[in-house]
C-alpha cells in the first residue's frame, strides 16, 4: 500500500478503450473539505490520514495509483434514448481492500470528452444533499452508493444563478449501469459487449462463472438485486425521481441522487422531481419502471443468451416474467415486518393494503404512522376513532399475537428520522448560503441513528404545512 493507505487499482482500463477516455484533473481555484466521512474510511480500511490534504479530494492532484477516466455509457431518459458518459464525473480507479473492490469516484470535477455542452461542474448544494441522503440510505440499510468526502471549490458555478461550486467523492461497487451495457450493444461489437459482460459477472457475480448460461444467469442476478432493491425503496417511502437506465447499477446500489426524496404524507402518485412533469417516475410507478429498465438490459444480452434470437429472446422474457413475482414477495415482506410480521400468511396482504389505503385516504405522514404503530401509542394517531381503523386495528391486533416481540420487530424497521425534504432544505441553505453547517451535521446525526427514540420533535415529525417542500431539483 502507499504512505496515505489507499490500494488503488484500474481494472476498468483494461475494458475496450471505446468504453471509457483516460482524462486530465482540473484543478480548482481555493479546495477546503465542508464535510469529511471518517467512519467510512474506517470501513475502507484506509487510514484518516487521507483527509490531512484537500487536493485529490477536489481534482487538484491525483491520489497515489489512480488513473482518472471518464466512463462512456448511454440511457433511456425518461423513455427516450441518448448517448451519454460521464459529463461531471471521474473514475480515480479502484480501491482494494479485505477482498473488496470498489469504485472512487470525483463527481463535479469538470469538463471530460462527455460534458457536451456542460462545464462538468456542480452546485455545493447537490452534493451535500446527496451525501445526506445516501448517508440515510445505509443506515436504513438499503443498498446505495456512499460519501467519503465532500469539497468547496472556491469557484462559482453558473446555473440559474451563480452558486458555490463543489466536488463530491462518491464510492460505489462499481459505476457499471444499464446503459453501460446499451452504449456497449450499440457499438455493434460483439467482443465489447462480451467483455463487459464477462468483467461485470467476474466483478459483481464470480459465482456465475460457472453457470451453464451465465450470460442468462446474469439477467436473473441483476432482475433479482433490482426488485429487491425497489421493495426497500417503497417500503421506506423513497422516490428516486430520476429512474433512467443510466441510473440503474448493475450491482443492484442506489445511485445518483438527484431530485430524490423521500414521502412525508402519503399519496401513491407522489412525484418530487421538478424535471418530471409526466408524473413517470412517481413513487406507484417505480416497481413497473424496474421492470422497464431491466428489459432494456436484457435486449443487451440477447447475443450473449443464444446465438439462436428468436431462442434467446424467449428465454430472456422468461427470466423477465419473475420479475413481478419477485417484487411483490420482497415487497410485502418488507412491509409485513413494518407491522411486526416475521412470517406472511393469508390475509396479511390485506392488512397492508387496508392499512396504506386508509393513510392515502386520511392523509397520515408515512413514516410517523409507522413508528407510532411501532411505540403502539393509538392515541396519537388521528383516525384512532375512525370505525374502519378501529375494525383494521383490532384485525391486525389478533394477528401480531401470534408474533415474537412484534413491536420490537417494528422499531428495528421503522425509522424515527428520515431526511425530510424540508430539514434538507433548511440545512442545505444554511450550509450554502451562511457557511453554517450546524443543521447539516445535526441532520446527519439523525438520519444515520434513524431508529433511535431519542431525537428531538424536529427530526421525527413531519413538514407543518408552511414547511412543506413539493418540488425537489436536479443538480446538473
């Protein structure tokens, strides 16, 4: 290892070089480090001493054995195709530890050969929110991206006004995405597409080397780690807001945090992002557009599955058709231990329902009602004397009897603090607009413990109606 303790390695460089360009840092003006992730690096195993200089954490001089690059991929946009790769971001390499690879990673670092006609720059503003929120995420115990660091440039960056630029090191499992796979197929090489495929497999899934088809088996792994990704997502009342295949990781993480959020009243049709005015990608509509997605993955593959098309389409449809099935039990399992159910049995998918039905009808914050059924305090809740609660309460009551520690089952899974749209603008604003990161840091305290009782009223309660927040924006 090197004096700073990273292990750096660059096995995507020796993917065909149509898949990524080698590029050059570019340095900012005055780097100073606003947040630093120490607990992260433990579990890095790198040593603390990493953050003693700002500059490879800005762009501004490489960390030992990497070697930058851009990673060239393309994406169905909301529904519509285009050829993208990294326009903001750079791949440093690979860090190596305790058998673990993964991906470190520069985002709003500057121009690449894929910036078009960006300055491949970012707002300070959305990469803390996204550390925040992918902070919350692991915590929460959903499969996500992380933080290691976050850096104010000393430069602006002009959007619809001019804003304190900042850079953001993101570790991943990797930044292998569907439309990864959709840049390599049309290249119409048949060698490219197999050498990602092989490298994703050899990188995420070794097991499936030996399967009979492992180009199939890896359609099943990915639809696998995808619905069950998705059923956390809903079980949490997260809406990603931005579902494009270039946003969807094949190694089954939540990635790119852009006008994200998460639920405070709960309402199926619940759209944040301000860039989505059709509603497509609105917290009811996620499971259905996992499915999409991953359908254009499979179109990838099809080469690989069968030389026969017509054979390899049918079995990729096959390997598709699971897809629901696996979604709904992931689903309402997830939701079966929110109300204290270790096992499902007939009839619990109906207490589900019933419960959701009446909280969208009566306008209950999600996650609140959630925790107060976890404390059992009835009393709290506002519909308590409402006949079709009371009949679905005592429903449920019979049911959890049957349970071990039902309410203990609840509160490992039900969060008290989740990061609310309006504690993120708060801190946000505060942080970029003051330089006071005291709401930040206090924010991320609650929504990295997010189960414990302790926090205050601010942090486990929903928006009042002069705070609530209806639009989150995308960072680009």
């Amino acid at each position: 290892m090197s004096g700073n303790h990273w292990n750096f390695d660059n096995s995507y460089t020796a993917l065909p070089s149509e898949l990524h360009t080698l590029t050059q840092l570019q340095p900012v003006k005055k780097p100073e480090f606003v947040v630093k992730n120490t607990q992260l690096a433990y579990e890095l195993d790198v040593d603390p001493s990493i953050f003693n200089s700002v500059d490879p954490f800005a762009g501004n001089r490489l960390f030992d054995g990497s070697q930058p690059l851009a990673q060239a991929y393309a994406g169905h946009q909301f529904g519509h195709f285009s050829i993208l790769g990294d326009g903001r971001a750079l791949l440093l390499g690979e860090h190596v530890s305790n058998n673990k690879r993964v991906d470190i990673q520069l985002k709003g670092s500057g121009r690449t050969p894929y910036s078009r006609m960006g300055d491949g720059r970012s707002p300070l503003g959305p990469m803390l929110r996204e550390y925040i929120i992918s902070e919350a995420m692991h915590a929460l115990s959903i499969s996500t991206t992380r933080s290691l660091a976050v850096v104010s440039t000393g430069e602006s960056v002009q959007r619809e006004s001019s804003l304190p630029g900042g850079v953001l090191t993101r570790v991943a499992a990797s930044h292998i995405r569907i439309g990864t796979f959709e840049y390599a197929v049309r290249l119409e090489d048949s060698e490219i597409i197999r050498a990602l495929a092989d490298y994703t497999i050899n990188r995420h899934y070794p097991e499936l080397d030996h399967e009979e088809n492992k180009y199939l088996a890896l359609l099943d792994k990915v639809i696998d780690q995808q619905a069950a990704l998705i059923a956390k997502w809903q079980a949490v009342g997260f809406i990603h807001g931005v579902m494009n295949t270039d946003n969807m990781a094949i190694s089954g993480e939540t990635i790119d945090y852009g006008p994200c959020a998460f639920m405070d009243t709960f309402y199926s049709g619940t759209v944040f992002s301000s860039i989505d005015v059709q509603g497509r990608y609105q917290y009811q509509n996620q499971p259905g557009v996992g499915l999409w997605n991953l359908s254009r993955f499979a179109e990838t593959l099809i080469t690989l599955i069968d030389s026969n098309e017509a054979a390899a389409i049918e079995l990729a449809e096959q390997s598709l058709k699971q897809y629901e099935t696996l979604y709904t039990t992931y689903y309402l399992n997830e939701m079966g231990k929110k109300l204290g159910l270790h096992q499902l049995a007939e009839g619990d998918e109906e207490i589900i329902i019933g419960l959701l039905d009446m909280m969208e009808a009566h306008e209950l914050d999600y996650t609140t009602t959630f925790r107060t059924l976890s404390n059992n305090k009835i009393e709290d809740i506002t519909i308590r004397n409402n006949a079709d609660f009371t009949d679905w309460y005592q429903r449920w009551q019979q049911r959890i009897r049957s349970q071990e520690q039902p309410y203990q089952l609840m509160k490992s899974v039900n969060p008290v603090a989740i990061p609310r749209n309006h504690l993120v603008e708060e801190a946000l604003k505060q942080a970029v607009e003051h330089d006071d990161y005291t709401p930040f840091h206090q924010l991320i305290a609650a929504v990295t413990a997010p189960y414990e009782e302790t926090h205050a009223d601010k942090y486990s309660k929903g928006p009042g109606l002069s705070q609530q927040v209806f639009q989150t924006f995308c960072g680009t």
